[in-house]
C-alpha cells in the first residue's frame, strides 16, 4: 500500500510540474499552428515593438488602418497579431517562450486599433526562410470582439525576387492587399503600410 501511495504521490507531482504555469515547454502546444491572440498581454496598445534596439536587422514600421468589410470603415478594438523570422530567416527563441511562442520566437507582438482603426507596429524586415521556399513574409491574424481569431494573407515585399506566380496565386485576399512597398525614412528606418479589411461577417 505504501509503495502504491509513493508511486502515486511521484506521479501526481510529476504532472504538476509538468503542468506548471509560465514554466516554458511545460504545457501542450496549442492545436492552432498559427494564432497567438490567447497569447496577448492583458491591455495591449495601438503600438507595439517587436524587436527591441539589439536586434540584428533592418528597423522597419509596419503601419495602417483596420477597415469593416467595406474597405472604408475604420474599425477600433480589433486585436491584430503579428509574428515572423529574424534577419537569418529563422523563428528565433530565447527558450522562456510559452503558448505559441515556441512555435512563432520572440519576434512577435499584439496591438489593437485605436478610435481611428489604426495600428502600428516597430520591428525589423524578416529575411525569407533558410531554403529559401517562401518570400519574405510576416504573419498577421486579426480577432475582432466576439469572433474567433483567424489569419490574414501574409505581408510580403514588393520587388523580392522570390514572389512567384504560384504564391500569388495561392493568396486568397484575406485581409486586404498584402503587398507592401518599403520606403526609407531620412533615419534609414522602412515603413510599410499595410491596411487590413476584415473578413464578413458569414466568412
């Protein structure tokens, strides 16, 4: 019997440390690869910083307005995800990641649309994937109030050689026009603008 309840007892404290909060890797990966809204802070602003001043990388800006269905309206309160690769092309983690951050790094971050449904975001221009696949691309999804998250088509660079015809043709236009055009500030940062239309009610 004593054997039985030490046996127990090991197991049961084995699966609270295994299940212990903030403890990185400890909890399951969540089922959706892609989203990251469960991950945001409690009060996220209309501006976030990705990646902080010692990051290798081109600065860039990635600005823009959140639009109803329409394409005019200007939304507030929409929560807008954005993640993507460092300068070498990979998700880079520091190992401290929890929820998604194990898939996505730590080059990832969260904003919501102010009163005028913009948006911006400060961090660097991700290189395209070591293998070279895929452009250069960041990921984006939007969750509004009372709706489920889900993704927007990619943020690409116009001009970057690796935007096939087969990429584009696999782009659904969700989210609105997602190819963006960089522009050098006097201070040698990138601004990009990408507007963001949010899907249909019944989409």
């Amino acid at each position: 019997m004593k054997r039985r309840t030490l046996l127990f007892l090991s197991g049961y404290a084995t699966l609270l440390f295994l299940s212990a909060p903030g403890r990185a890797g400890s909890d399951p990966l969540p089922a959706c690869e892609w989203c990251g809204a469960a991950d945001a802070p409690d009060d996220p602003g209309s501006t976030a910083t990705l990646a902080g001043p010692d990051e290798p990388g081109e600065r860039l800006l990635l600005h823009g307005v959140v639009h109803a269905a329409d394409g005019r309206t200007p939304v507030p309160g929409v929560l807008l995800y954005a993640y993507h690769t460092d300068a070498t092309g990979s998700y880079p983690r520091r190992g401290d990641e929890t929820g998604n951050g194990r898939r996505h790094g730590h080059l990832r971050g969260w904003v919501v649309s102010d009163v005028d449904g913009r948006y911006r975001i400060r961090t660097i221009r991700p290189a395209a994937y070591p293998s070279r696949s895929e452009p250069a691309h960041i990921h984006m999804t939007a969750t509004e109030p009372g709706r489920a998250e889900y993704w927007l088509d990619d943020v690409l660079f116009e001009g970057d050689p690796l935007i096939t015809r087969d990429i584009l043709s696999r782009r659904s236009g969700r989210g609105g026009p997602a190819i963006v055009r960089p522009e050098r500030t006097g201070d040698g940062t990138l601004v990009v603008r990408r507007d963001v239309i949010l899907a249909a009610p019944d989409d």
